[in-house]
C-alpha cells in the first residue's frame, strides 16, 4: 500500500498548493487523477515519488516511510522524459540505470533494440517516453506514478502502452497512478479516480 | 485573392540525421480547414515552418510550395509573413518577455503594414481577452492566454492562409472551443486554415478535412466526417488504426506498431 498522509507543499510561500492531502494506493490498483493546468498534480507526483520533501505529511510505503538511497520502489515517471536523463548517455546505459532490463519487457514497449546506442535527443518524445518507462519497470518498482505519460504518444502507441501497463498491474501487482487530462483514457484504464477542481489547497 | 496553399514533394533533410520530412503533398483550400495530425515527432511542427521558409540555414528542402499558384521562395515567404501567411507558433516563448501584449500585436499589426492606430483591444477581444492584457508582459499571463496572444498576434494582419501549431495545448475545455470556433470561423470567412495538431478528437468537429502524418510522411488524406462510427469510411488502415485505438472508441491495438 502507497499512502500519503497530510501531504502539504508550496512552491510560492503565499500560495498554498498543496494543503493537507491524503489518498491511498493499492497494490494492482489503477487510480486515475486529473484536474485542471496548475492545479498541483504533477507536483503531488514527485512527493510522492520523494523528489521534494513535503513541508508537511508524510509519503508510507507499507505504513513505514520509504527508504531511500537506491533504485527507489515508487517510480516517477515524466511528462517530459528527456529531462530525466543524462544527455551524455546513449540510450542503452540510460536504460539499465536500475537494472538490466527484460528484453520480452523492452519488445513489448516496443523499444528498439537499435536505440541503444543512440542518445535522448536523436529519439522522438513518444520514443523516450517508452525508454523512461522500461528504465521504471526494469527495477520492478512497487508502484508507478505516471504523469501524462502517453500525452506525446499517437492513439495507437497510446493503447498499446496502457494494454502493457494494465497486464503488469494485473500480472505483478504494480500499482499506478495515472494523471491524465484525458477523460476517456481515465475511465478506461482506472479502477478508482479522484479529481480536483482547483488547487489541491482549494479543495481539501 | 484565393489563399490556395499547396504542397508539392516537399522533402527535408539535415546534415546531422534529424527528424526530416519525406515526400509530402497537401493542398489547403480556401473555406477549409484542415487539421493535420500526429503524434510528437512526427514532423508537424517542420512542415508549418517549411511553409514559411522559418528553417535553420542548414536545412535541406526539396518540392516546392506555392500560394495561389507562384511558388515561395525564401525571400518571398519573408514578405509574405504576417500578411498573406501567418503561423500561430507551439511555444508561448515566441512571445517576446520585455515587451507588453498590446506592444507585440501592435508590432504584429505594423508588419502586416497596418496603421498605428491598430485596434489592440478588439483584436484581443477576437480571441476572448479582455484590454487589460495589452498593458501586461507576458510573464505575468498564464500559458493559455499566452497562447492565445500568439494567436491574436498571427491574426492582425488577416492573413490568407493562417498555419496554427498545437494552438490548443494547455487551454481548458472553454478556451479551447473559443479557441477552435475562432479558427472555423476564419475558414467560414473564406480563409484557408491549418490547424496542426496530436489531438484528433479535440479537432475534429471543427476539420473539415484530417491530414494524418508520421515519421515525416502524410499517411492519409480523409474527410473529418469519415472518423465516425467502425472507422469503415476511412481510406487508410492507419487512420482507422487511430481510431479504434482511441480510449473513446475500441482501444484496440489490433497489430503491432514499433514506432513512437
């Protein structure tokens, strides 16, 4: 289970954004979020991925706070992946970062095995989308907190990527979060949803 | 004046490799607009900055492009910009961060070869904002009012032919509408307008005609009507592809596609 607890943070000392938000995620589940632009989602993302420290709350991994120091078992995954990696690697060691990836794994999210030697820039958006994803699950992380992940992907690619995911959370029990602004990709893929109006500060 | 854009061959190359574009061909018609899409990295972006001659120096481009039958050269889509062909960019970092919005479409409006005495306010007005803009920096707008700066800025001179690049990333449903119906409405008005692009269910009430591009190639030319139902009305089996994958529809992959 993946809880957050009282969850509160700001970038702006003036401006709450997010105040005192609690949610849970269950193993295998698929919880769906969505709310406007600047409302916080991505920001409610990386706490609880451990990227910024809550100024209040805390994130449970199992009801104990989540280690940290190695590949971390709560995988944050970009909405801009180039930003998420080195752009001195090629594609093959930014891959392995965590661990060696499954090669059944990389064909069914239709990573190239070409891609290896090239770098972050010489592939599309939707290209490095698929590699950060492989790079998340290649450590087989407890949960994933995907933010708009398949927003740079055609529809094809889109389903294709969401059929794996779903296949993963039923097959292993990896539970995600799912941002999306996307109304109908949420009801199809989430089994629970949750959605904010405004600022999470607004709203709590 | 016809404001008829075509497309001919049109091919892109770079020194260092780069996503080119690949024998393209496309005719926008005047009292049309068309919508061309595809996902990121498909070449959308270069082909409306192909059209405009706005490539970087070391690009390579085969074809040809004419507007109402003479073809454009660089020098003659310089002095075409803003007045016959006007592209309403992706990135709101177009606008320029020391200068107020009313300073910007003024400066849009001048060249175009419109008078000073430019209404700024009713042009905003146009694109759903109220005067009050015209004095802020774009810095202390949101992305979607930025956006749609952009858009009142491109429309100043009441281009021909009017080419907008993702003009609805980042607005909420209401802009968006105000956004789309704004760009109908040119076409209505016998206009020929483009509007580039990922999301096909976004722009198609407004399409009357989908371009569908990837990897650098038009995969298919089709009516906006044909996206309906089983997808049966469409020429090619990629375009039915997209839409059955659509979450609103199957979200059925159905065959494997290795390709971002």
């Amino acid at each position: 289970m993946l809880e957050a607890r009282g969850l509160c943070y700001r970038h702006d000392p003036r401006l709450p954004l997010i105040e005192d938000i609690s949610l849970k995620i269950a193993p295998g589940e698929i919880l769906g979020l969505s709310g406007p632009s600047g409302c916080g989602k991505s920001t409610l993302a990386r706490l609880l991925a451990g990227y910024p420290r809550p100024l209040a709350g805390q994130v449970l991994l199992d009801d104990a706070p989540a280690a940290r120091g190695g590949p971390s078992p709560i995988q944050y995954l970009s909405q801009s992946p180039i930003q998420t990696m080195n752009p001195r690697w090629r594609i093959g060691r930014i891959i392995a970062e965590g661990a060696p990836p499954d090669p059944a794994l990389a064909a069914k999210l239709g990573v190239e095995p070409g891609w290896t030697t090239r770098f972050p820039h010489e592939l599309s958006g939707g290209q490095l989308m698929r590699v950060a994803l492989l790079r998340a699950v290649a450590i087989s992380p407890r949960f994933l907190i995907a933010d708009e992940i398949s927003a740079p992907l055609d529809a094809v690619a889109q389903a294709e990527l969401w059929h794996v995911l779903l296949g993963l959370a039923r097959e292993t029990g990896i539970g995600i979060l799912a941002i999306s602004h996307d109304e109908a990709l949420l009801s199809r893929i989430a089994t629970r949803r949750i959605g904010f109006a405004d600022r999470m500060a607004a709203i709590s | 004046m016809t404001h008829l854009l075509e497309i001919r061959n049109l091919s892109l190359r770079f020194p260092c490799g780069g996503m080119p574009l690949e024998d393209v061909t496309l005719t926008a018609r005047p009292g049309e607009l068309m919508a061309i899409v595809g996902a990121s990295g498909a070449g959308k972006s270069l082909l409306a900055r192909a059209v405009l001659h706005l490539l970087p120096a070391n690009a390579r481009m085969g074809g040809e492009i004419r507007l109402n039958g003479i073809p454009l050269s660089p020098a003659t889509a310089a002095g075409m910009r803003g007045r016959a062909l006007a592209l309403v960019p992706q990135s709101v970092t177009f606008l320029d961060p020391l200068a107020t919005v009313g300073q910007q479409i003024r400066w849009a409006a001048r060249r175009a070869g419109l008078p000073r005495s430019f209404p700024v306010d009713q042009a905003l007005a146009r694109v759903g904002l109220p005067p009050e803009v015209a004095r802020l920096y774009p810095g202390a707008i949101s992305a979607g009012m930025a956006r749609r700066v952009l858009l009142a800025a491109a429309l100043a001179g009441d281009p021909g032919v009017v080419l907008a690049d993702e003009p609805t990333d980042g607005l909420d449903p209401d802009n968006l509408r105000l956004v789309l119906r704004r760009l109908r409405a040119l076409a209505d008005a016998g206009r020929t307008v483009v509007v580039i692009t990922h999301d096909l269910v976004t722009a198609l009430p407004y399409a009357d005609r989908v371009a569908v591009m990837r990897e650098g190639r038009i995969l298919a030319e089709e009516r906006a009507a044909a996206f309906s139902g089983d997808g049966s009305a469409l020429l090619s089996d990629w375009s039915r592809r997209l839409w059955n994958a659509l979450p609103q529809n199957a979200f059925d992959t159905a065959g494997r596609s290795t390709h971002a």
